[in-house]
C-alpha cells in the first residue's frame, strides 16, 4: 500500500514539475494546467491514477466514522479527472468537485490526524504577499494534496 502512495507523489511532483516548466512559472491554479495543454489525456490520466494509488491508504487510515469523506474526495478527484474530457474551459462541475475534494479531505484529516492541518499555516502567513495572493489556488491545492499524501503514509 505504501508503494502505491509513493507512486502517487511521486507521479503528482513530475505533473507539478511539468506544469511549471511549461508555464514558465508557477500557474494560478493546478487546475488552469489542464485548459492551456494541447493534450488534455495528460491530467485526466494523472488523477485518474492518483486517486486510484490513494484510495486504499486514504480510506484504510480514517476512521469508520469518516470513511464517508475519503469516498467523497476520491469522487471529486476522479470529476476533476473527467471534467477536461468534455468541456473546453472550467465549469461548474469543475469548481464544485474541486471545492469538494478539497473540503471533504481536510475535515477527513482534522478528524483524524488534526496535527497535519498546520501545514496551512505557511498558506496563512504567505497571503499577505501579491504574488501568494495571485495564486492562492495553486499554494492552497498544493497544500491540500501535500496533507492528503502525508495522512496516507500516517504522519504522527
């Protein structure tokens, strides 16, 4: 199972790494990769995998109580993998599953691992700055697939 979640870091750094290169900078948002690629299989096959490779460690490290939320994140990865499919720009299933994911995996680790949301803290004190302001999407995206990662190989 840990390799698995190794995969997926490691798969998500190289997309990341890419992204950059490609934008020449960091983009506004992890999302706004996908739209200026000619090739949109690339993103949809790169969550489609990432939120296979984290199912079983993110559902197997929540509780039973929360299991619930971890379905709901892996649901919202695998729109968000799809959704470039048919549309040609962001849409409202776009924005809501992203919303989702991101919500349903920070309640799941608040309640189980709550020691892994100060990795918001760098998010906080960063946005202050104009250009952390401009891309507030893609720090707190990264943010919020860093703890996911982190809960899946059972931080303490």
């Amino acid at each position: 199972m840990y390799f698995m979640a190794i995969a997926a870091v490691v798969i998500m750094i190289a997309y990341l790494a890419y992204s950059i290169v490609l934008h020449r900078g960091v983009p506004t948002s992890i999302s706004q990769t996908v739209y200026d690629m000619r090739n949109k299989w690339t993103w949809t096959a790169v969550l489609g995998i990432e939120s296979w490779l984290i199912a079983p460690s993110f559902v197997e490290q929540t509780s039973e109580d929360t299991k619930f939320l971890a379905f709901f994140t892996i649901v919202a990865i695998g729109l968000l993998a799809v959704s470039p499919i048919w549309m040609k720009e962001r849409n409202t299933l776009h924005n809501v599953a992203s919303v989702v994911a991101c919500v349903c995996s920070q309640l799941a680790i608040a309640l189980n691992a709550p020691h892994l949301l100060y990795l918001w803290i760098p998010f906080a004190l960063l946005m202050p700055f104009k250009a952390c302001r401009m891309r507030w999407k893609f720090i707190a995206g990264l943010i919020c697939t860093i703890s996911v990662m982190a809960f899946c190989f059972n931080c303490p």
